[in-house]
C-alpha cells in the first residue's frame, strides 16, 4: 500500500508538474499596456504568472504610441490595454481588433510635493490662478502619444468654459511648456520628485501609486464622472491618428480604460485566460491594489468577443 501510494503521488506531481511546462511552453504572453497600467499590470501578470506557469513579456507606452505598434510597425501582442477606450474604435478596429472591454476608470488631476513653489497655497478651486504665475515649471504628456496629454488639454478646455474665463485653456497649455512635456505620463513622476517640476498633469492612479501630493479638480472638469459625459464631451483635441499622416479628432468622455485580444495575437487562448483572469474578483482585487479603480459592471463593445470573456463579464 505504501508503494502504491507513492507511485500515485508521484504520478499526480509529474502530472501537474507537465501540465505546468506545457502551458509555460505555449507562450510567452505579450502585453502591450498603457503607461499609467504597467504597474498594475505586472502585479496581475506576476499573480497569473504564480499560479499558471505562464511566461510573460510586458511593453508600456502611451496608449497611441501603442497602437501604432500594430497599425505601423505590425508588432502583435497577444492582449493590450490602453487608458482609452476610444483608441479602439478610432485606430485599431476593424484591423486589428474587433472588440474591447471596458475594465477600470481614472480621473486627471494635478499633481506636486511639498517641494513645489506656493504649494501651500493651492487648492481646487484656485489651482487655475495659480498656474499662470511665472517662474512655474509644469509638466503634461505628449497628446500624440499619451491620452493623459490630450485629456490635460481637454480639462484646460473645461476649465475654460466652467469658469467663465475666455483664454484660459490656451494660457494653462502656455503654462505648460512644451519643454516640460514627455512621452508618457509615468515620464513626469521622476521629474516631479526630484523638483525639476512644480507640478504635473497626472491620472489619479499614478499619483497615488507615486505618493506624491495632488489637487483633485471639480467634477465637471476632471472627466472622471459618468454622469458628467456630456459636458466632457464638449472638449475635442485632434491627435495624429494610426499613422503619422493620419489625424483623429478625441472627444471628451469619461476616462474608461480596455482591453482586447488583437484579431492576429500569436497566442489567443493565453491572451483569454489573462483577460478573464483580469474580470476575476483575484484580478480586480490586484488592479484594486495598485490604486486602479475597477468598473463595478465591465461590458464589451464590438463583436467577436471570446466565450470565456463573456461568461468572466457575467460572473
């Protein structure tokens, strides 16, 4: 008997141990994500990682610049997540993708440390004023590549019309010299913390992950409400599009971030069980832990959506 418990273990372990190389000999699983997710992002992989066996590969850049990944250098992940949902339908569907599904959300806000000039003194309701003082350094992303640097400027055009201040979309971009702009946002955490930056236009998730101390605007301005859609949608930033000869017009909305599983991915079944892994509560917890807010009820737009995907969305 005792032998032939120790031939059963044996086989169960050699089993699993198998199963295990076989499921980390189908990939690696490529990621492509937006800045502002590559830290949560790598939790959630390194989680599905521990438990599957699974090999990964993660690249980060401001959502546009990855999209042009695929549309012009025909580099294919097998998932990619970007901080906005309407890069898809603008740039990357019907070619390369044909759904997408809409995960977590942010809000824009402003950022800066106890080092920054007259930083005791701002606050939401003067923040506008204050940016325009001279001697200022102010950083923001780049709206061709990074829709934290589109949407900056879209809250200057919010700003504008909420406070009843002709020019101040225009003088708050001038304030914010180009000098200072980056690639991405996670580009300005450096900058800010080493006091090069007064102050920085980040997604609330990054601020909180970084620690650094920020100004949470007016619901009306921030584009983090829902309810809030149609006065964001009065803000329009034209960026250079798939390619760069191509232009596309953003319009404001509320930030929603997504994801899909390209139409050419090498390893789609991979590329699904991360995705349902990312809708689990496992996954939401993670994303939840890295300071990303979860959608309470993530939904899928477009067709072809995976049955495993669906059966995740309706847990």
């Amino acid at each position: 008997m005792r032998l032939l418990r120790y031939f059963c273990c044996t086989l169960v372990v050699v089993f699993l141990a198998c199963g295990r190389a076989d499921v980390a000999s189908e990939g690696p699983l490529v990621v492509f994500t937006a800045g502002s997710l590559a830290r949560p992002m790598r939790a959630a992989l390194d989680s599905f990682s521990a438990t599957t066996g699974v090999r990964y590969e993660l690249e980060s850049a401001g959502s546009l610049e990855t999209a042009r990944k695929l549309t012009e250098l025909g580099k294919i992940p097998d998932i990619i997540a970007l901080a906005d949902e309407d890069v898809f339908p603008k740039v990357l569907v019907p070619t390369h993708a044909t759904w997408y599904v809409r995960f977590a959300e942010n809000r824009i806000v402003l950022a800066y440390t106890d080092r920054s000039r007259f930083g005791a003194e701002i606050d939401s309701t003067n923040w506008w004023r204050l940016l325009q003082r001279s001697g200022l350094e102010i950083g923001r992303s780049n709206p061709d590549l990074d829709p934290a640097g589109y949407r900056t400027l879209m809250v200057f055009q919010l700003a504008e019309r909420a406070y009843g201040q002709p020019g101040l979309a225009l003088a708050l971009e001038r304030a914010a010299d180009r000098r200072n702009m980056r690639p991405k946002e996670i580009d300005l955490v450096a900058l800010l913390e080493s006091g090069d930056l007064d102050y920085a236009w980040f997604y609330e998730s990054m601020a909180r992950a970084s620690g650094v101390r920020y100004v949470q605007l007016p619901a009306t301005i921030d584009l983090g409400t829902a309810e809030r859609a149609d006065t964001y949608a009065q803000a329009t930033v034209r960026v250079i599009g798939s390619t760069a000869t191509d232009t596309v017009t953003m319009r404001g909305a509320p930030i929603r971030y997504a994801f899909s599983i390209p139409t050419q991915a090498a390893h789609p079944a991979l590329g699904e069980r991360f995705a349902a892994y990312l809708l689990s509560p496992d996954g939401k917890r993670i994303l939840e832990s890295q300071f990303l807010a979860t959608l309470p009820a993530p939904d899928a737009v477009g067709t072809g959506v995976p049955a495993s995907i669906q059966s995740a969305l309706i847990r």
